[in-house]
C-alpha cells in the first residue's frame, strides 16, 4: 500500500517547509504531495549541473554558481530552508 502525505497553505514558512519535506523521514510516506499555497513570492529552480556547479533562475535572472561557498552564500540570499535530497544517490549541501 502507497502511503502519501498532502500539505497546504504553508505561504513560505520556514518551519512548515522544513516540517514538510522532512516528514517523509519519520512517517516512511512513500509520496509527498504539495498542495495550493506553498510559496512565499517565488519558486526558483536549483539545477544542478554536476561537479561543484549549479543553475538558480531567479525572477528571470539566470545564475551560474561554481563552488560551494558561492552556492551557500546563493542559497541563504534566495532561500531560507533548502535541505531536501535532490535525487536518491547523493544528498547536496
């Protein structure tokens, strides 16, 4: 049996996305599903490009960042929680 979750209305808050994407951890969901009302003002995109480089679009501005201290110092400028595994093998800082 696929044990899901559903959650909406967190408007950008930073404890509620934490809770959310973390709740897969704990409840052994096997999906997460979010709903209306997620985002503050934006969805900005972080693609990773391999290596130590990655692409952020931003309000139609395009970001090319190599090194980690450049897409830390990215990622606290735009985002207030981003740790979530971006895919099953490899977890990003």
């Amino acid at each position: 049996m696929t044990k899901s979750i559903f959650a909406t209305n967190i408007h950008g808050s930073d404890g509620c996305w934490s809770r959310f994407l973390n709740t897969g951890n704990f409840s052994e969901a096997n999906l997460s599903v979010p709903g209306g009302g997620m985002t503050g003002e934006t969805v900005d995109p972080v693609v990773y490009q391999g290596g130590k480089d990655y692409r952020i679009t931003s309000l139609k501005q395009v970001f090319d960042i190599s090194g980690n201290a450049n897409f830390q110092l990215m990622l606290k400028a735009l985002f207030p929680v981003l740790r979530m595994r971006l895919d099953h093998d490899k977890e990003y800082p």
